[in-house]
C-alpha cells in the first residue's frame, strides 16, 4: 500500500532518515552557523528546491542559487507562441520573488564543482562552500547526434529547444513561409526534454500554416523512434484539422536520418533528399555540462539518483532534480522537475534540520495543444518501487473526445501555467 | 471504506467548489488530523492550484471547508467526478492523509 498510514508516521516521526532506505548521514558542521544550500540551476527543477527550502525551513538554512540569467524564459509553453496563442512576454519570468522568499541569487555560471571540498566554483574564481548541493542544469544538446548539425548550423536550422533566441528565430521563419514551402522537422531519440513537445511543436506549425490560408505547404517528421508520446490523439487531431499536410515518417519509412547541410539547406534520409524553406533540428539530448563534469552521469549521459530522495547516487551530498536526472518513468517536463524538487527539498531539510521525513511523492501533468481549444494530456503519479520511480493511474487523452472537454484541457493548461510558475519563482 | 459521492451533489456545483462555506459549518474539528503531513502532501496540490481566481478552471482550494474538501476528493477517488488529472491524485491518497489535506486547506492562505 502506498498510503502513509499513521503506524508509518509513528516511525518516521522519531527523524529516523533510515526509516525511509535513506543513507543517514552525520549532521553537517553546524558549528559555524546555519547549514547552507547551493542551488544550480534557476529553472523548475533548481527555482523550485531553492523557494521551497528556504521557505519551509524558515530562515534555518542558508539557500543560495546560482543561476546565470537575470529572467527565465520557459520552454514550456514555447509552443504557443509559435502558434500565435501567447506572446513571448508572457513565458518570461524573473526572479525577484525567489529573492524575496528568502533565497540568495546569485547570478553567474557555474564552472566547476569541488566534491571534496564541498564547494561550486563560480566564473570568476569564486567559491561557493554549500553542506548540499542541488544541481538542475536541465540538458545540452548533443548536436553532433545529428550529422553535419552543430551550433553554428542551428543559426539557420533552429532547434528551439532552448528558450530565448532559438525560439523567436524559429518563429521569425515560420511566419516568413509562403503557401508551398515545405517544413521538416528531425524529431530526437529517447531519452529527451518534453516528449509530446515535437508533436505539439508540428500542430502549431499545422496552425499557422492554415491560418494563413496555405493549402499546398507540407510539415515532414522524420523520427528516430517507432512511436511517441499521445501518437493516436495526435494523429487524430492532425487528420481532422490539418488534414494531408503533416506526413509522420518513421526509421521503416525514412530508412535512416543521413544528416543535414546548413550551407545548401538540405536534409538527407536513406531514400530521400529534402530541401525544406524551414529545417527544425531537435538532437538527441544529456544532462548540462556542469553535472557532466562533475561526473555526477552515468553512460546515459543522465544522473543516476536515489528514487527516494533524489539523491544523486555516485555523492551523497549532492541531489539531482528535473531534466538532468534519471528519474525512472517520469517524463522530463517541467511539471516533474517541479514535482522532484519538493521532495528532494523535503528530503534536505529533514538532513540538515531534523524536519520531519515522508515518503516520496511524485506526478506529471503534460497538456498539448493540437488546434484552437482542442487540447489533449496524459499524466500519471509516480513512487519509488524496488528503487526506481514508477508510474501508476497513468492516463491518457482518447479518441473521439468532445470538443466541450478538449476545450476545458485547453482552460486548464492556462491555468497550470500560472499556477506553476508561481509555485517556481513566487 | 470509500463511499461513493451521493449523485445529488452535482458535478458541477462540486467543481465550483461553492458549496465550501456552507458545509463548513458542519465539519468536524480538525484535531487528529496531521499538520504536517497535510502541509508537505499540500505541495503537491500547489503546483497547479497556487495561482487560482475565482473563474479558474483550477479552483481555489485554499480556505475551502473541510467536510467539502474530503466529499470532493473523495469523490475524484471514486472516480464519481470526472477529471482525470484529479482522479489520478486522489487515488493514491488515503483516508488519513485526505484528512490531514483539507485540515491544511481550511486555514491555509493562497501563497501571494
Ligand atoms: C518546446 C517545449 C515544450 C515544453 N512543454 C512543456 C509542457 O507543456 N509542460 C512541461 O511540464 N514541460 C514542458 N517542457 C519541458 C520543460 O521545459 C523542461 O522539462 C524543464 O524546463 C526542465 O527544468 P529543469 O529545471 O530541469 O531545467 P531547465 O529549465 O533547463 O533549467 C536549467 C537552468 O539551469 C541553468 N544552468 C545550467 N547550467 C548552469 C551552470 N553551470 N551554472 C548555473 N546555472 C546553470 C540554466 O541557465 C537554466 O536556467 C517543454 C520543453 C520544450 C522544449
């Protein structure tokens, strides 16, 4: 049973971290002062452990978070104002409330950690000394996944999955289009920032297209993978509104993804050579440099962590939230990065404060858009079992849904972009 | 033992979550319920329900009654009110930690 009954609490309540399967470690050298936090990161994952850590400990804790941009733009969302539903504006963030909660911002680049001497080295030489350590760099593009893709390449074949510039140049393209261009998209291989978002990111172009009356303009997929995320809603969704105009090419169909040339333009498969007016390159995916470095990854290029607590496995002192982390069957969304960082910033202060403990809870909501009020989601919740995080109750929009309940979907992911981003930078 | 919600209370007085203020009258006190438990488990309600208005398809939970907040989760348990989003978070919520959650909303403030 997942439940936490009152027997379970009994146990915990006595601080046993134990109690938990959490490797109990001494209490930091409180001798000094308050025991400090570091926080990598300013994202959902990062932003998100800071607030929620320096809140609920009260001043008891020392946070800082280092992050080396002044506003945040988030991907999430970034697909709506390709389509033209929201203006860039509104998907950026600063973070005056993160300040205002409590946290020290600091606003540089990490360059390196010091693991045994418990400190992050900023740009600049200076040294961070921290009791634990949470870092949520998100990902690095692996650009050369992609043949003849790099980021000089990217200026012209935008990938846009970063914020800021990548996606208004992505934007700036797309509007540029006239009836009759052809629009190819290379989708990435698992494991990858937002899986529905490619498929989200086509129906915008799907709309956009319409929108301004194209009837000959084209949208070509080519995906590393045999399926992906909500395929039979998305597929619906696209015969209905769009219909002809997206075609879904898989290995069997394309034979292989050769590579791209950003000089000529062009995108080669096995069976065919492309020269599409818009090139979306989206590459294969691994945790930023800076936890990379630190040699906080495994072979997958990803941080392997404690399922309990999000504890990094390979430093007991360190804890990897959002995309960066190997976190079982959760999607990397920022729903979860959010979500994994309330029970890691849980799981440090009952460390460093002898706050309570309770077991890990996780979920994931991740809304699409296909086309104007036709909205589609799927989420699960998600728990450790036998040391990986796994998913139960997972749903999944249906076919053949009404237009009254693809609209309310639509309402609701407005609603939760408001509500999370202020559950991450106040 | 989960009860199914009487099919009286309608969906969508449920979901307007209106009801609140009057049912409240009537809920039991809080004493039992874990503080704790209710305010770390509140967390994960925050993430979409932190920034609520009153025409938010996302409704305002903070304040609410404490007998309505457990009919209405409840219900999502039981898969008696519909969204699945909701249906899924209340299906791992024992009677206890539903408890400890509505104790926490009833005085909780909206964070600013
Ligand atoms: C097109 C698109 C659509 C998406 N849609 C959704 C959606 O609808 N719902 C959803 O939940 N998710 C969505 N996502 C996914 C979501 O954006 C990510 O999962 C989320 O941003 C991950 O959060 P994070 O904190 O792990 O990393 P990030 O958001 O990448 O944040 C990492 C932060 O760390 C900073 N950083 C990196 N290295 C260092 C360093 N060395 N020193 C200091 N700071 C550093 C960066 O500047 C950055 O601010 C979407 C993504 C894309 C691309």
């Amino acid at each position: 049973m997942t439940n936490i009954t009152r027997r379970h609490f009994g146990i915990m309540a006595g601080a046993s971290l134990s109690a938990l399967g959490l490797p109990v470690l001494s209490a930091p050298s409180l001798a000094q002062g308050k025991p400090r936090v570091v926080v990598i990161g300013g994202g959902p994952g990062g932003a998100t452990a800071a607030r929620y850590i320096a809140m609920e400990s009260k001043g008891a804790i020392d946070v800082t978070l280092i992050e080396p941009q002044k506003t945040f733009t988030t991907c999430f969302f970034s697909n709506l104002y390709v389509g033209g539903f929201r203006d860039y504006k509104s998907l950026t963030h600063n973070y005056d409330k993160v300040k205002k909660g409590g946290v020290k911002v600091v606003h540089s680049l990490a360059t390196s950690i010091d693991r045994d001497k418990k400190q992050v080295v900023l740009a600049g030489g200076v040294k961070v000394p921290y009791d634990r350590l949470l870092v949520a760099p998100g990902i690095d593009l692996k650009f050369d996944s992609v043949p003849g893709y790099s980021e000089k390449a990217a200026e012209v074949m935008p990938h846009a999955w970063k914020p800021g510039a990548q996606t208004q140049l992505l934007v700036k393209k797309l509007n540029a289009l006239k009836d009759g261009d052809q629009i190819v998209m290379i989708a990435p291989p698992n494991p990858y920032r937002c899986p529905p978002g490619p498929y989200e990111r086509v129906s915008m172009f799907a709309h956009v297209l319409k929108k301004k009356g194209h009837t000959k303009s084209r949208i070509v997929i080519l995906d590393p993978k045999p399926a992906f995320s909500k395929q039979g809603v998305f597929t619906e969704g696209w015969e209905k509104h769009y219909p002809g105009m997206i075609e879904w090419q898989d290995p069997k169909i394309h034979g292989g993804i050769k590579g791209v040339d950003a000089k000529t333009g062009e995108v080669k498969t096995d069976f065919t050579n492309y020269k599409p007016a818009l090139v979306n390159v989206i590459p294969a995916q691994h945790a930023g440099k800076i936890a990379r470095d630190a040699g906080l990854t495994n072979q997958t290029g990803y941080c392997p962590i404690d399922a309990a607590s999000m504890k990094s496995t390979v430093d007991p002192n360190i804890f990897v939230v959002g995309d960066a982390s190997i976190a079982g069957e959760m999607p990397k969304s920022a729903f979860s990065a959010n979500s994994q960082a309330k029970v890691a910033a849980m799981v440090i202060r009952a460390e460093l404060t002898q706050s309570r403990a309770f077991p890990a809870r996780y979920s994931n909501t991740c809304w699409s858009l296909i086309a104007p009020d036709d909205d589609i989601k799927v989420g699960a919740s998600y728990e450790p079992v036998d040391g990986a995080i796994k998913a139960s109750n997972a749903f999944v929009s249906q076919r053949n849904e009404s237009a009254d309940l693809r609209k309310q979907n639509y309402k609701e992911s407005v609603d939760w972009y408001n509500g999370i981003t202020a559950d991450i930078f106040g | 033992m989960r009860r199914a919600m009487p099919a009286r209370i309608s969906a969508a007085l449920l979901l307007a979550m209106g009801g609140g203020a009057a049912l409240c009258l009537l809920a039991p006190s809080a004493q039992g319920a874990d503080a704790e438990l209710g305010r770390y488990l509140s967390s994960e309600c925050t993430t979409c329900h932190g920034a609520s208005k009153s025409d938010s398809t996302i409704p305002i939970i903070h304040g609410l009654g404490e007998v309505h907040f457990v009919e209405v989760i409840k219900a999502y348990r039981d898969k008696a009110l519909p969204n699945p989003v909701m249906q899924n978070i209340a299906a791992r919520l024992g009677d206890e930690e539903i408890a400890a959650l509505a104790a926490y909303f009833a005085t909780a403030k909206k964070p600013k």
